[in-house]
C-alpha cells in the first residue's frame, strides 16, 4: 500500500534506507545497536547554556540522566524525558539533538533519563528507572531552578510507554501526578493486530516485525504483556490522569494505539490535545534538522508543553491558601 510521504523526509529515508539500517533479519541486540550508533551523520547540535549529567538514585541502581537548562538564573517548568528506542536502542548522546530543542523552543528545562535497556535489563527495570528518575526530579525541582509545579513528563515511542505508564503509577501511587505528559507516537499496547499495524507493517522507518521483536526483547513473556506498567491502553482507569498532549504521525504502525489511548482519556475526562501529522513517518522528531515540516511540528510542540507547564505552575500557586496574619 503507498501512502504520501513528505518529499523532505523521503530524502532522508532514501539515505538511511542506502545503510540498511532497518535490516535486522537474525541480528540480536547488540548488532541492531551497533548499526544505530554506526550512523555518519549526526545533526548539529544547538547551543544551550547549561548541559550536566547527574545520577539519580533507583531502585537496581544509579540512573544516569542528563540535565539541561536553558537560562541558568531563571526558574522555567521542567520535562523529563524519556527517549525512544523500543526499549532496546538509545541513550543520552542519541537524544542531545531532540532534548536541547525541547529546552530552547519550549523554554523549559529536561531531564533526559537513560534507562536500563533490554534484553539485558527486561521489563519492569525502565519503568522503575523512568519512576525514579520523575520523583527525583519533581523533589529537586526547585534545587535544580525549576517551577515545583511546573514539572511533566514526556517521551517518543518507548519513551512515552514509560512516560504514560509512570504518570498513571503517580495516579495509583498517590502522586507526584505531573502537570502535563507529552507521548509522541507512544507504544500504549502489545496488540499487534490493529488495522495499522497492517496497513504500515513494512514501514517505512517502523515495522510490524521490529514491534514483535521490540515486545519479544523488553517482555519475552505475552502473559505478562497485559500489566498496564508495560502496555499502559490495559490500565482499569483513567480517571485522574493530567492535561495530556499526544503526537502521532500518519504513516506509523502505532497510530491506531495512540488514537484509541486518546479516546481512552477524552472518555475519561482528561484534557487532551491530539494531533495526526499526515505524511510523516515514526521517528519524524529525530530528524527535524533534515525535514522542515518536522521541524516546524517539534518547534510548535516545545512551545505549547512549556507554556502548558507554565500555565499548570501559575494555576498551583493561585490555589495555595494564604497565611493567617
């Protein structure tokens, strides 16, 4: 089946399709991030005044994150940020590009988290570490020049199964409950017989094979891939859950997910602002230096989740009761 395709970003798949980065037949993790990492090209970075890794204490150990701000002095909300990768691929390098224009558009700070990957460390460590990392950042918030009540999470792919599950643990658990979460074409479910997962199960960028062997890395077990900490759509609520931005792109086998967990908010009461981006593929944020109308959607995205956070930390403060003289 053809769909249209951004003519910019069909240029930058006929590069990435020449390293045959996509070709993953017999290969195991290892392999599929070597090929990752072999990639020439790596887009300029934006200058940002502030950039400095911390360690964030977890529940298996010491979660590597990194942090930017960009306007040390001033206090701006803060995204923590969990990058994409099916649980399997990236890291902190991988995601500079994405997280320094997150902080600079959107005028706010991130946290980006570099959770345990799988196979080696399989399902639930990412989410405990993308757990640990929110509730380190929520509680250092102000330490680190940032609005307490200011704070969300987000992510792209993997990142936003972390981000989602995370925030409806905070529901369960009784809080920190972020301001704002932001998924950009989110895994929220293990089905993999959705009508997209057909009608764009070779790809381009995203198949239907790379989800099956994504699930089989990070949950080798199918039973246990109905816990709504690894497949978020199988939650029993969704009362309670934030303001919610959610981005998905027109040519991905995941966009029917991202639309029913949509539908799964709305129905619930949740404010949510969903948005289809026709003609543009999964992973379309990673290559916004190359495609101008990636660009322009993460540009506008950063702004809207900054003022989001802005708007959520004015809110708070406007409800704390005032002192008796």
């Amino acid at each position: 089946m053809l769909h249209y395709l951004d003519p910019d970003l069909q240029t930058v798949l006929e590069a990435v399709y020449a390293q045959q980065l996509f070709d993953w037949d017999g290969l195991d993790a290892a392999a599929v991030r070597a090929k990752f990492l072999a990639i020439k090209t790596m887009p300029q970075l934006p200058d940002i005044p502030r950039v400095e890794d911390v360690s964030v204490p977890g529940t298996g150990g010491p979660v590597p994150c990194r942090f930017y701000h960009p306007r040390p002095g001033a206090r701006v909300p803060l995204l923590v940020w969990c990058h994409g990768g099916g649980w399997v691929l990236g890291g902190l390098d991988q995601e500079e590009a994405t997280c320094r224009r997150l902080a600079l558009q959107g005028d706010m700070a991130v946290l980006s988290v570099d959770y345990r990957l799988a196979p080696e460390h399989r399902f639930p460590c990412a989410f405990y570490d993308t757990v640990a990392a929110w509730r380190w950042a929520h509680t250092n918030a102000e330490a680190l020049g940032c609005l307490p009540q200011g704070c969300g999470i987000g992510g792209g792919s993997a990142g936003g199964n972390l981000a989602a599950a995370t925030t409806q643990m905070m529901v369960v658990d009784g809080g920190p409950v972020p301001a704002h979460q932001l998924l950009v074409y989110p895994i929220v479910d293990a089905d993999l017989n959705r009508a997209s997962m057909h009608a764009h199960a070779q790809g381009p960028v995203l198949h239907r094979a790379h989800m099956e062997w994504f699930w089989s890395q990070y949950v080798p077990a199918p039973a246990n891939r109905s816990d709504w900490r690894a497949a978020p759509l199988r939650a029993p609520t969704f009362v309670g859950l934030p303001q919610t931005t959610i981005e998905l792109a027109g040519v991905d086998p995941l966009i029917d997910e991202g639309l029913a967990y949509a539908k799964a908010l709305e129905d619930a009461g949740v404010e949510v602002h969903c948005t289809v981006y026709e003609g543009l593929t999964h992973g379309y944020q990673g290559m916004a230096a190359n495609v101008p109308a990636a660009e322009a959607i993460v540009r506008a995205m950063a702004r809207r989740i900054g003022a989001c956070l802005r708007e959520a930390s004015a809110g708070a403060d406007q409800e704390q009761p005032e002192l008796a003289g």
